[in-house]
C-alpha cells in the first residue's frame, strides 16, 4: 500500500522542487553578487543587487508554476491544446466556414 496517492506525491515534489529553486536563485544572487564585490570592490553594493535579482528571480518562478498550473485542462490557452506552430505563432483554424476559398 503506497504512502501517498501518486497525485499528492507530483504536488509535494512540485513545491519542493520550488522551494529548492527559490533557495536557489537567492543563494546565487547573493554568493555571485560578494564574488563580483570582491573582484570590483564596491563593498555591499553588487551583493545588494544580486541580492534583489536572486529574490525577483525566484518569484518570477513561482508566478509561472502559479500561472501554469491554474489553467485547467479545458482552457483554450493551454499549452496542450493550442495551435500554434515551433515558433509560437498561431496557425489558422482548419474547420472555419470562412468564405477564403482553399
């Protein structure tokens, strides 16, 4: 008998993965911006910056897990369902009754 139902289990390793990820880029953004401080020296100025960059990275992250996970399977503009070609320009509707002749 399993632990957790495998739905539950994607949801705990969704939020741990970003949690993880917002660990992530703060960590980055801080060590990277005392490394850049360091070599430069501007004192706490770049590890600031980094700073702010590693936590608007972070939530930038988790907008679009928020965004892309609200959108249900019925939704016309999932991913999944949309026609659009590789370079992400729509394609036209093969089953219009538009008067265009084929």
């Amino acid at each position: 008998m399993p632990f957790l139902d495998p739905k539950s289990a994607k949801a705990f390793g969704r939020v741990g993965g970003l949690g993880l990820e917002l660990a992530a880029f703060f960590l980055i953004g801080v060590k990277g911006g005392e490394w850049l401080d360091r070599r430069f020296g501007t004192a706490p100025v770049l590890q600031r910056v980094g700073l702010f960059f590693g936590i608007f990275a972070g939530f930038y992250s988790l907008w679009k897990l928020t965004r892309v996970s609200s959108r249900g399977p019925s939704d016309p503009t999932s991913p999944s369902e949309s026609s659009s070609d590789a370079t992400g320009k729509d394609l036209p509707n093969d089953d219009s009754d538009s008067d265009v002749p084929r």
